[in-house]
C-alpha cells in the first residue's frame, strides 16, 4: 500500500486539476454566449439569403461557372474544425465523418483532397498528404474577411477544373449538449426546384428584380459561398465551446469522484498505520510486564 505522504500528495494533485477544469469551464461558458449571440444574430440574414438564392436559381437561365455540373473525377472536402482540444470528442467525430466520405469516394475511383479550416483538423489529415491548403490559427479570431478568402480560393480551384464537387463538413451547433458534424453540398451551387412565385415558407410572393435576375446572380453566387463559409465556422465557434464545456464540467466531476476514492484509501492507511503502531505499544507493554 502507498505511503500517506504519497496518497495526500495525489490529493492535493487531484485537486488543483479539479480547480483548473472548473476554470476552464466557466471561461468557456462566458465564450460560449458570446459566440452563441453572433452565430444566432447571422442566422436571419444567412436564411434570407438563401430563401433569395432559391427564388433566384429556380429560375436561372445564364451559364454561371460556380453551377457548371461535370463527371465527378474529383472531389474537394473542406473540413472545418477548432483550433484548440480539450473539447471531448467535437473534432474527432468531425474528421471521423471527413474519413469515412473520402473513403466512399476513394472507393468509387474518385481523386480526393482536402481544405482543413483550423489546426486540428489541418494536423490530421496532413499526415496523409491530402491537404491542399490549410488555413489555420484563425478559428479564434475570425471575421468574413477569412470566409471570403476561404471561398475565393474554392471558387477559384473549381473554376479551373481542379475539383468537380465540393463538400463541407463541420460541427453543427443544435444546443449546448449537442453539437452533431454535419456535411452539406457546396459546389456546384444547384438551382433549387420550387414552384414558381412560392418561397421557402410557403406564402405566395413575386419578387421583381431591378437590374435582371441573372445580373444579381453573377454578384449572388460568389457571396452565396462567403455566407455558406462564414455560417459553418460560426456553427463551429459555438460548438467548439459548448463541447469544451461540457468536457471540462465532465473532467472535474471525474476529478472529485477521484478525491473521494483516495480520501477513503488515505482513511484507511491511516487507520491500518495507527492499529500497527498500538499493536507494538501493546507488545512492548506485555514484553516489560515479562
């Protein structure tokens, strides 16, 4: 059995680490609203922006690049991960998804390569040689200026033939509990069929464009892409916290559960030390008695 200056000192480790994930879970609940307030503050203008998208597309009639449809020979994944751990199984389940639809598409004979958004998911996939460009040590600080740079440079690679289908998977921010990964079909943009003068929530409406639809949409499609971009690493700075949260509240219950199981090993070391010292008092008494 251990020493009682070993098991107390075991404690007192248990506890400091029980101090810091408390921390830690209260910077990241304070991190949590903040990113929770800017995600749900975009969703209106990301909704309306693709319910005009919609009401576009259906009725598109130019050649636009970003929605040419091609034999998919290649395929382009853009993983969207954090920058920091200590969040549970968030980035694992993430690059978990990423795995498995590279490997369907390898399956199928079809070239595939990523674009790692964060360093997490950038350090993984770099040591299979597939990443073809990663942005990382943004995830913390980033504005739209970052989602357009991201997009442009998608945009571009598509342009030119590089990629024939794009793919984003990231951490879809459901509640503070649950945040599932999720993949949705960026490139090439497909024209959403409705019927004509009925939007996205069903009411009847005619919209009038001033200059032609088709005008608005060579602006619209670049910036479809920035709003697609900027809502998935949005989704993921709520997540990444509420996941670091939970970890964190799940770490230090761990660690008190711990102090208990070594108060009670101190106790009974103690009580085996105390009965070992009364057992040889007793004896030297009886030995003098003799």
């Amino acid at each position: 059995m251990a020493s009682l200056k070993d098991i107390s000192t075991k404690i007192g480790g248990v506890k400091k680490t029980s101090q810091i994930t408390k921390a830690m879970n209260m910077v990241s609940a304070a991190k949590l609203r903040g990113a929770q307030q800017k995600m749900e503050n975009f969703h209106p203008y990301a909704e309306k922006f693709n319910a005009t998208m919609a009401n576009l597309s259906s009725g598109a009639t130019g050649d636009y690049p970003l929605m040419e449809v091609r034999d998919v020979k290649t395929v382009e994944i853009v993983v969207v991960t954090s920058d920091r751990g200590l969040c549970g199984s968030f980035n694992a389940n993430i690059i978990s998804m990423a795995e498995k639809l590279a490997r369907k598409y390898e399956a199928e004979g079809k070239k595939v390569s990523f674009v790692c958004v964060g360093k997490k998911g950038s350090n993984y996939f770099r040591k299979r040689g597939l990443v073809r460009k990663a942005y990382r040590d943004i995830m913390g600080t980033f504005q739209m200026f970052n989602a357009r740079e991201i997009a442009q440079d998608i945009a571009l690679n598509f342009e030119a033939s590089e990629a024939d289908e794009v793919k984003v998977i990231y951490g879809h921010f459901h509640s503070v509990a649950r945040q599932l990964p999720t993949t949705i079909h960026l490139l090439p943009v497909k024209p959403v069929e409705s019927e004509a003068g009925v939007d996205v929530a069903g009411q009847v409406a005619d919209y009038i464009y001033e200059p032609s639809a088709d005008e608005i949409m060579d602006v619209l499609l670049p910036l479809y892409m920035n709003v697609m971009i900027y809502n998935s690493m949005l989704q993921i700075g709520a997540s990444e916290h509420a996941a670091r949260m939970t970890a964190m509240d799940n770490a230090t219950n761990a660690c008190n559960d711990i102090v208990k199981e070594l108060t009670m090993i101190f106790n009974k070391a103690r009580q085996a030390a105390i009965t070992g010292d009364l057992m040889d008092i007793v004896g030297g008494a009886e030995a003098l008695k003799g």
